[in-house]
C-alpha cells in the first residue's frame, strides 16, 4: 500500500506526510511543472503542464489497495475502478455508493456555469477540515492494513 496525493493544489500535503512517515508507507506527490512542491519524505514527480498529465501520472501508478489524496471527482473514479481508495482534502471517502452522484453533479454544475449561472465555491477550509481529514486517512489506512474495505 502506498499513497499517492494529487499535488498541485492539494492542502493536506504536509498532514499527508507526516502520516505516511508514521506508519512507514510510500508517498508520491505528482504536480505539474508549473507548481513548486517538494518532500522531506515522498518521492516528487514533476510532470507536463497539459491537461490531465498529473491525473494520468497518478492513476498508472495506483494498484489495488493504494490511498490516494485528490479533490477531482474524474481522478477518484478511476482510482475506485483499480481497486484503490480515495480521499478528498476536507475527509469525505469517494466510494462506489457515493461516486456517480458526484459526477454527476460536477457534469450540472458545468453546464449550469457554460449557461452563465453563478455556482458557489467550497467554504473556507478550517481546523475542524484538518481533523476530521487526519482520522478518515488514519482509519483508511487502518483498515486496509488490516485487509479491511468499508466499501465492499
């Protein structure tokens, strides 16, 4: 099992870190060349600008039974189809129960946004969002570890 965290924009990198350094789990932060990230601990992968190279990066990457750190909904699908888990930054788990609703809501709001109505962004991220994202990724971890999967 390793963990692989979609970089560029993501803001638990350093509580991913630190986690993947206390249960000695590999780590692979993958971002396009357009950002700075580095790692005390993971491995850094640096790849094209282009549309979807990080997501692209990742999901070769991923095997059955790794964790992946994302907040796109396209990248967790597939992570879900290989056999992986994946968590979102604020700590909510994309499952197979909860993931074709989430799609699907992501294709209405690009519509609804093409048509020129206004969406609402995420509310601001707080300390409560790092806390409730520690224990969803410890449990995650946990679980697997154990050969545990809470969405079969």
């Amino acid at each position: 099992m390793k963990i692989l965290v979609d970089a560029d924009a993501c803001p638990v990198k350093d509580i991913t870190e630190k986690i993947a350094q206390e249960y000695c789990l590999e780590l692979i932060m993958v971002s396009n060349i357009n950002h700075e990230i580095a790692s005390d601990y993971g491995e850094v992968v640096m790849v094209d600008s282009i549309a979807e190279a990080a997501d692209m990066a990742i999901i070769n990457r991923t095997r059955s039974g790794d964790i992946v750190i994302t907040q796109d909904y396209g990248l967790a699908s597939m992570v879900l189809a290989k056999g992986g888990r994946a968590i979102h930054p604020l700590g909510k788990e994309f499952t197979p129960n909860n993931i074709e609703g989430l799609l699907m809501q992501r294709f209405i709001n690009q519509k609804a946004r093409r048509a020129g109505e206004r969406i609402g962004g995420p509310r601001k991220r707080n300390a409560l969002d790092n806390n409730v994202y520690k224990n969803r990724l410890k449990q995650v971890i946990q679980e697997q570890s154990n050969g545990l999967n809470s969405n079969e």
